[in-house]
C-alpha cells in the first residue's frame, strides 16, 4: 500500500470506482492530449523525460489541463517513485514522512522520488519552507500544481530551486478528441451522442478537460433507462451541464478578463468590450467593480478628448448601484459601448505621473511670491502677492503670466492630443503660451 494512501470500504458494484475523467487519465505521452508547446515534438518536457532527466518543476494553469496526469505520465516513464498529496490536507509532519522514505529510497534502493503536491499554492511560508532543502540536494524531485500564479504564492527561494512551465486551457478540439476517446472506451453505457452534442459538450466545458468528462458521464446518467435506444440530445445536455463558464473572481482569470476588457475599451473596441463584460457579469462579478474601472478609464484613457465620458461613467456607476442586477447590466452596456467608441486621450493622467515625477526627484520649489497668499499686512510688506494679475480684470479672462517656479518655467506636463475636443484645447492653449507651446504636429497626434 503507497505511503498515504488510505484504505475505504469497497463501493457497490453498480457504482463507478472513480469519476470517468479519473478512469481515463491517460498513461503515457501520446495518450496526453494538449499542451502541445510543452510535450510536443522537441519540447522540453517531452525531452526532459526522453532523456530520463526529470528536474523539479511548477504546473501552473487552470483546472483540468492536465498537471496532475502530466506529474504521474513523468513518474512513470522515469520509473520515479512518487508520492502524491494535496496542500489541502497534508501538513509538516506527512512531508517529513515523505522526506524520510525518499531518503531510503535513494539511499536503499537507488531508486529516485518524485513529489507532487496539488495546490502547492495553499501551501504556507513555514510548509514551503520545509521542501528547501530536500529539493536542493536532490532527495526529491518535485512538482507542483498550481491554479494561482506562483510568482505570488510561491515563496522565492524554492521558485528559484523550479522550473515553471504554463497550461493552458484545452481548445475544443483537444475536449472533443477526450470526449470521443470516452465514448469508445466501455467506461460509460453505450450511448449515441451525435457531434453536434459532442461540440456542445466540449464548448461548455471552458478549457476543461475534467469538467467536460465528467459531465459526459453525468449526463449520460441521468438518461431515462427506458428509453431505446439511448440517444443523448441537446436539451438533454444543457439541462444536466446548466452552464460551466470558468472564473474565479479572486484569481488569475479574473485580472486576465478584466484586463481584457479595460484592453477593448481602450482599443476601441465595442464588441470585445461587451464581450468581455458578459463573462464577467454572467460569472457573478459584482457589477459595481465592472462600473468602477470604467469610471477610471473615462477619466485614464480618455480624458478631455470627451469630457462627457467620466460625467456618463459616473452616472452609470451610481445607476448601477440604485438599480442592481439584472437590469444593471443594461446600463453597463451603455457605458461600455460610449467609452470605447469616444475618442482617446491620454494626455492628463501623463501630465499627472510627470509632474509627480518631478515633484519626486527634486527638492521642493519655493512658492513664487506673486502666487501667495498675503492675508496679514505684515505679509504684504513681505511681497507676498505682489505682482499677481487677476485674470477676470483682463480681455478674454486670460492674461500671461509665470505660474511655475523659475526652475521650471517653460516646463509642459500636459500636451492635449488632437482628438476630439481636446483638439480645442491644444489650439486655445498654443495661443495663449505662444512661446512654451510652439505649433507643432507629432506623429502621434495625426488623424488617420
């Protein structure tokens, strides 16, 4: 019996041993499906185990790619021992247990150990910690799975003892070649599931090989047993898989997915844009985080090229709020398509980071006296406001005049782009500084 595995009451013998997407994990590499930059021909992980060379590594990727198959097929073709826990429920005193056999392992039997740790991400410092030296010299060789990106959740130095290699998702057509390969293998009841129902069933499975094994089994099931002969359709498919979109709004997919869509938004870009909403909302993200960073971007990405952009995002934001799901979703649509059909400008929040830069790098600059405030008369004796010109006494409410210290006196934070109608303000402030804004036409701001 394996170091920690643990003996159950046998199942009924009608019962499925373990969930279908479990009977046929695949055993070797050309049973592996997908992955193709990391155990195709000439790849490194493919190479790795030709070469009988496994090194400690990290599996980082979404659920059902195949980390945990890909751990047990180098196990395997190495003739590596292998010891296989989850993070989840193994502690200090299961990896000093492991530590010792795999001691004895290469001490006795010559024979290498290869550690697998599910979720190495839940994992604490002082856990991870405990792996240091026995990764180092090579007592074991480890391998991690990881949903969570480990730059975050695992600690430096055994990063640095690892190699991190990326899953990604499943395309359809790698789940539809899973999906056949489990029609053919007698594992489940013998079923017509026409293609149609087979891409259906891979669609919704998001990128998820388990999850779309499993819920062929499941759905197969749940057929009717007197129905003959057994043809599994699509009503009853979505009925039985509901919907299965991946998202975890604490993870990796939910930064990749808002950051797509704050990408659309600024890309101009309506479609994406609502595209990438609708995943979000029909995942469960909370419509007020969506409203939020719309409200940033009106005011980042688009600025005074539309001044009414943040007065609209804005008001979507407070809507949203009084008005809650499902109906909100109406108004961040709304919101969407106006912010990425504006015109865009950058040049205020540029103008914001440079003038904090300069704040940063140099010492304070003295206030000049004209711009100070002289509200005692002693003050006044001082200097304090003499020479200020009051713009309203002046034809067209502007008169010129130096409001930067000395230091900094032809300096320009903010540089109006020519789009929309911070094209007027590039022409109205050119006439206004003649000498610190000379006409000019960048490249970047010429109309196509």
């Amino acid at each position: 019996m394996d170091l920690f595995e643990k003996e159950t009451a046998s199942p009924p013998a009608d019962k499925p041993l373990a969930p279908l997407a479990d009977r046929l994990r695949p055993e070797t590499l050309d049973e592996f499906v997908g992955q193709e930059h990391l155990v195709g021909k000439d790849r490194v992980l493919r190479r790795m185990i030709e070469a009988d060379e496994p090194r400690s590594m990290i599996l980082w990727g979404p659920p059902g790619t195949g980390k945990t198959s890909l751990a047990m097929i180098i196990a395997r073709e190495t003739r590596a021992a292998l010891f296989a826990v989850s993070a989840v429920t193994a502690g200090l005193a299961d990896i000093r247990k492991m530590m010792e056999q795999a001691r004895i392992n290469r001490r006795n039997l010559k024979r290498r150990t290869i550690l697998f740790i599910d979720e190495i991400h839940r994992f604490n410092k002082a856990q991870q910690d405990a792996l240091l030296h026995s990764v180092e010299d090579g007592t074991v060789i480890l391998i991690g799975a990881t949903t969570e990106n480990p730059s975050f959740e695992v600690i430096g130095p055994l990063l640095s003892r690892c190699r991190v290699y990326r899953l990604n998702p499943l395309e359809e057509r790698h789940i539809t070649s899973l999906l056949k390969r489990a029609l053919a293998s007698g594992e489940i009841p013998k079923v017509k599931v026409p293609d149609e129902v087979v891409g259906v069933l891979a669609g919704l499975a998001g990128g998820d090989g388990r999850a779309a094994l499993n819920g062929l089994e499941l759905c197969v099931r749940l057929l009717p047993k007197n129905t003959n002969p057994k043809v599994l359709t699509l009503g009853m498919v979505k009925e039985a898989m509901q919907r299965q979109i991946i998202y975890d709004k604490n993870g990796d997919y939910h930064y990749d997915i808002i950051s797509a869509f704050i990408k659309s938004l600024r890309g101009s870009d309506p479609d994406a844009a609502v595209f990438w909403m609708a995943r979000m909302l029909e995942s469960g993200e909370d419509p007020l985080f969506v409203a939020r960073r719309m409200v940033i971007l009106a005011s980042e990405d688009i600025g005074n090229a539309d001044p009414d952009a943040l007065v609209l995002a804005n008001a979507a934001y407070q809507a949203v709020h009084a008005v809650g799901m499902p109906e909100a979703r109406i108004i961040l649509a709304q919101a969407a398509c106006y912010l990425a059909s504006a015109p865009k400008s950058n040049a205020a929040y540029i103008a914001v980071e440079e003038a904090l830069r300069e704040v940063r790098e140099h010492a304070p600059d003295p206030v000049p006296m004209h711009l100070r405030n002289a509200p005692t008369s002693l003050m006044k004796k001082m200097g304090y406001g003499r020479g200020y010109q009051y713009a309203h006494d002046h034809a067209g409410g502007f008169i010129r005049m130096q409001n930067l210290p000395p230091r900094l006196k032809d300096r320009i934070f903010y540089r109006p782009a020519r789009r929309g109608r911070e094209e007027e303000l590039k022409t109205r402030l050119e006439k206004w500084w003649p000498k610190r804004r000379k006409p000019s036409f960048p490249e970047a701001d010429k109309e196509d």
